[in-house]
C-alpha cells in the first residue's frame, strides 16, 4: 500500500533517536549483533576523485597537522559517487548512540 507524503518535514533533534529507532524497527532490520549508530561527526577534508589518492591525501594531511598539536586521524569516505579525504580530530572522533 502506497502512502502519500507531501514532503518533508522538521523534527527535533531531540527526536531523532526516537524517530530513528522506530524507523528501523518499522523496516524490519534486525540489530542483534549491531551495537550502536553514528549520530554527528565532522571530517575536514577536500573533495577528491580516486580512492587511493584520498588515501595518500589523507594520511598526509594527519600526519601534517598532528605535527602542529592538534591529534588527528586520516579518513576516506566514499558517498555514491563522492570521495571525500581528509582528518577527523581526535577529540572530536564520531558519537555513537545505541539504538
């Protein structure tokens, strides 16, 4: 049965682990095995087309800035047809929720 939407609509943030774990119960995804899910993170970076040289990109970027007190940790994150490289800091590594 098809269910009419007319658009999207606000939540707030407050909601969303609600929201979110709803909808994954409703999609029928099991989550024995699956400890948490990742709610914010900020990677630092450039836009990049080939996997590899995001690699080499990455990991000099890291080391560089590490080398200048702030902790870093290169990453490659491929999102369709977007690569991204860059660093994520330490301190400010991916938050995890259990759902």
């Amino acid at each position: 049965m098809a269910v009419e939407h007319k658009g999207a609509k606000l939540v707030a943030v407050r909601d969303l682990p609600t929201i979110v774990e709803a909808a994954v119960k409703a999609a029928g995804v099991r989550t024995e095995g699956m400890e948490s899910l990742v709610t914010r993170w900020e990677l630092a970076g450039i836009v990049v087309k080939d996997f590899s040289e995001g690699q080499k990109f990455s990991t000099a970027i890291a080391r560089q800035v590490s080398e200048h007190g702030i902790e870093a940790s290169p990453a490659v994150l491929q999102i369709d047809d977007h690569i991204l490289a860059g660093f994520f800091e330490r301190g400010a590594l991916p938050q995890f929720r259990n759902i």
